[in-house]
C-alpha cells in the first residue's frame, strides 16, 4: 500500500511534533499534500477514473481550508508549513 501506518508515523512526528499528535494541522496538510501527489501521479495514466478525480477535488478543498485556518490563526506557521512542503496559493 502506498500510504502505511510507518509512513503516517513519520509524517505525524515530523510535522506534528510526536507520533501521536495526528490532529496537528500541519500533520494533515502534510499527510493531504501527500494523497493529493499520489491521486495526482494515478489521474495521468487513468484519466477516466471520475470517482478518484473527485476524492482529488475533496482532498484539495480540504487541504485549502486547513491552510485558510492556519493563516488566520498563525501567518507564521503557515509561511514556514507552505516553504517546507513547497506549496504555492
């Protein structure tokens, strides 16, 4: 599987301070840019797989509002959460 309890564990302590802090909102964007680049890589060779095409949509609309939070809450966990997983607005 792509994405296995290990994987989300180092996604968790890197980004969230410790294995079991997966609500951190950096920990989920994290672990939604992850998904999102696997869903993306999957679309380019099935291009008809509309229902993976909207998990994609979800998972975008979700990972923007979790970023809209954390600009509102924190502009500089934000800024340093965009740097390190390279997203752009």
């Amino acid at each position: 599987m792509y994405l296995d309890s290990e994987k989300k564990k180092e996604f968790f302590k890197k980004f969230g301070g410790s294995e079991e802090n997966t609500g951190s909102t950096e920990a989920q964007i994290a672990l939604f840019t992850f998904r999102i680049a696997h869903l993306t890589g999957h679309l380019k060779s099935n291009k008809k797989d509309f229902g993976t095409q909207r998990a994609l949509i979800k998972l975008v609309g979700k990972r923007r509002s979790l970023l809209d939070y954390l600009k509102r809450k924190d502009i500089n966990r934000y800024r340093a959460i965009i740097a390190e997983l390279g997203l752009r607005k």
